[in-house]
C-alpha cells in the first residue's frame, strides 16, 4: 500500500522486478484447450515437453506444475534419501535446498564465487577433499544458474567424475542461454537440469516446471513419480494386466502435473524464447551504460557463455556510497522501484537454523548479502521507465 501512495504522487507506475509478457496469442492459446476435451492429460503437456527438449538439446523432459516439484523429482529418481548428502549454493531460493529435505536427506552449501555469484568450483572442491577425509561425500550437488549467467558446469562435473556424485542443474533463470556455445539444458555436465516457468521468470506457464536428462531411466522414474508412481506400461508392472482398466502404483508419488492449459501457454511463449533473452541482453547493455559511472558493480558475464539474463544484479560499493544497503533499498522501493534482493542466503532461513550453519563459513555469501540489489528487467520494460530506473538509483546512492 505504502509504495502506491508514494509512486502515486510522482504519478507513475510503480516498476517491478520483473513481470510477464501475455500476448493475444498467448490468451487465444488458452482459451481454446478451455473450449477442448481435456483440461488436463491431454496432447498438449507432451508436445510442451518435447518441445522445451528440443530447443535445450535433451532427449527427454517431464513437465511439473513448479520448478520446485521438479527439483524434488529429480532427487528422488537420483535416489536421494535419509542420510544422504546434496549441496547446492546458498545464494538461491529456498526451493534448491528444500528439494532434498523432502526426500529426508541432509543439506549443505558451497560458498559462491565473487564474480558470478555462483557455486564456486574452487569451494567445492575443497568442501569435497575434506568430505572425502570424513567420509561426508555428497550424493548430489546442484550448482544454479544465478540470473540466468551458468555455472562453471565443466568443473563441477569433472568434480563429480572424480568424488562420484550426481549433478542437477538449477537453471530456473537460465531457459534460452547457452553454456560454452550449448543451449544450458544439453545436460551435457549433469543428470538432470530444472527449468521454471512462474511468471517472473523467462518464459511462464503461470506456475510450472520442467526436468530435462538424456537418461531415459531418470525420465521414467520422474514421469512415474510426477503421476503417484502409477504406470500403464505393461513392461513396468510386477504382474499380468487384469484388464483395460488396469494400472500399477510401483512406488509412492505425488500429483505434481502440469496442466494442458499452462503447457498452452508455455507453448506459445516458448516461440518468443529467443526474442525476450535477447531483449533481456539489450536492457542489460543498457543499463551497464547508464550506471557506468556510479559506485556500483553490474553483472559479470562470461565471454564464453550467453545469460538468460533473467536477473540484473548490482552490487552496492559501500565504501564509496554515504548510504547503507538497506537505506538505499528503502529509497528505490519508495521511488516506486519495486526493486529486490535475490537472495537471503539460505542458512540464514529460521527454517535451516536447527542444521547448525555458521555464517563464517561463508564469506563471500554474506557480502553478497550485504551489496546486492536486483533492479527491474523484463522484456516488456520500456527505454523511459529503464532510464526512471538509472535516476532513481543515482539519487537513492547519493
Ligand atoms: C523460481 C526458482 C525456483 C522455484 O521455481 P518454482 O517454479 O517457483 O517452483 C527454484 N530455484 C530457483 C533458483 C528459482 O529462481
């Protein structure tokens, strides 16, 4: 309420951080499965997933109704359970660790590196000699793909090669980059990668999730696992059918589909994939631009990579601004920036608390904590409102 009155009176919209595109065709989409047969189970969630698997590279995917409930679909066709260990990084959203603690497995994080806000390769491979010492191997890592700039993938699965642990790639910000000159979703360094279509983030499917692997065991344990375990595929069942009617439950799942009217949608945002990542790249040239000369660090891209660009993170140089982080937060929200921080290191979550993590162990984390604001970028952003954007900023640091 407080930030409308006071964009109010400046008489302009307030600008959030991001926020979807919905086009005629998009709602055109939708409408027509409403007027269909089927609402859900129907032609259009396999031709989603094929799709979103040809245009990554991978040979199989499994559409969920989140990215969170393909996270933990993924840990559990990895095998993950009680007493197992999964890293992941602590700079994400809570989904990347919760995956594991609801499959009863013990999380941890891996610092991230200074440069790319990312899981550092050189952490974890510390972190692994002395797990290895102890016997405390992980089972799974998951590096993420923050803002949509990749991880260092090749690292971390020679990494895995060596200490034999699996990979899932949390690429929720990253659908439409590429890693090394691949589309990010090849799982060519990984078992399975995981992509979100909730509305703030590249493509949407209002809320819904995507697991992408070459491995056709991992695909049928996640479809199976995403519909209750239940299959109708005689090869899979313990016994005879016993009729037209018949199916087995094999193992415990969940209801986790997505349905046909989101893979409508996803369908058909999926055709302007290139063009948002691409105007996603433009609005961030821009802004390297016009906060050049202020006291801040804007993204560092890897030359060899192309982001998603789902995020524009800054970080405040505090030594060289008279304003706190928070203090300079408050200002742009109150100006109408809906400006945010992504994100509160996991391990500082109440929730985590009862694990013991000791915020010292994670240096680089908690200065990124201390710096870090992601300002507004999505593809429908306009030039006028960008350079709101830049002003407020400047007049919020000084
Ligand atoms: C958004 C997000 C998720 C969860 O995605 P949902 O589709 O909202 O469940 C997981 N990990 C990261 C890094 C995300 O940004």
């Amino acid at each position: 309420m407080k930030i409308a009155e006071e964009s109010a009176k400046s008489d302009h919209r307030p600008i959030p951080y991001g926020r979807q595109e919905v086009t005629d065709s998009d709602i055109e989409a939708v409408a027509a499965v409403l007027r269909s047969d089927f609402l859900t189970q129907g032609a259009l969630v396999p031709r989603f997933e094929r799709a979103v698997a040809e245009r990554v590279g991978a040979q199989h995917a499994v559409a969920s109704n989140s990215a969170t409930s393909s996270l933990h679909l993924a840990c559990l066709a990895l095998g993950v359970g009680p007493g197992d260990r999964v890293w992941t990084s602590p700079v994400t959203f809570v989904a990347s660790a919760n995956c594991a603690r609801y499959c009863g497995a013990d999380v941890d994080f891996v610092d991230i590196d200074p440069r790319s806000y990312n899981m550092s390769a050189v952490a974890l491979a510390d972190k692994l000699a002395i797990a290895k010492r102890e016997g405390k191997l992980p089972k799974v890592v998951i590096p993420v793909h923050l803002a949509g700039q990749p991880a260092d993938m090749e690292t971390i699965h020679a990494l895995g090669q060596k200490y034999g642990f699996s990979i899932i790639e949390d690429a929720s910000h990253a659908i439409g980059g590429r890693y090394r000159d691949r589309p990010v979703g090849d799982c060519r360094y990984s078992d399975i990668t995981v992509f979100s279509f909730h509305p703030v983030k590249i493509i949407t499917t209002g809320e819904g999730g995507m697991a992408v692997t070459n491995d056709p065991a991992l695909a049928r344990r996640m479809a199976r696992l995403n519909s209750h375990g239940i299959t109708r595929d005689q090869a899979e069942m313990t016994s005879p059918s016993e009729g037209g009617w018949y199916y087995q439950q094999l193992e415990l799942g969940y209801n986790y589909r997505l349905t046909e009217l989101q893979a409508a949608l996803g369908l058909s945002q999926l055709h302007r994939l290139d063009d948002y990542v691409a105007r996603r790249h433009a609005i961030a040239a821009r802004y390297d631009d016009l906060l050049r000369d202020l006291p801040v660090v804007v993204p560092w891209r890897d030359p060899r990579d192309y982001s998603g660009f789902h995020l524009y993170i800054i970080r405040l140089r505090l030594e060289e601004i008279s304003r706190g982080h928070r203090e300079v937060f408050e200002r742009l929200r109150k100006a109408g920036i809906l400006v945010n921080l992504h994100y509160i290191p996991v391990y500082r979550q109440p929730d985590f608390a009862r694990f013991g993590f000791v915020r010292s162990d994670f240096p680089e984390a908690e200065r990124y904590y201390a710096e870090a604001i992601s300002i507004p970028l999505y593809p429908t952003l306009t030039d006028e409102q960008q350079q709101e954007v830049a002003s407020a900023i400047r007049r919020a640091i000084t």
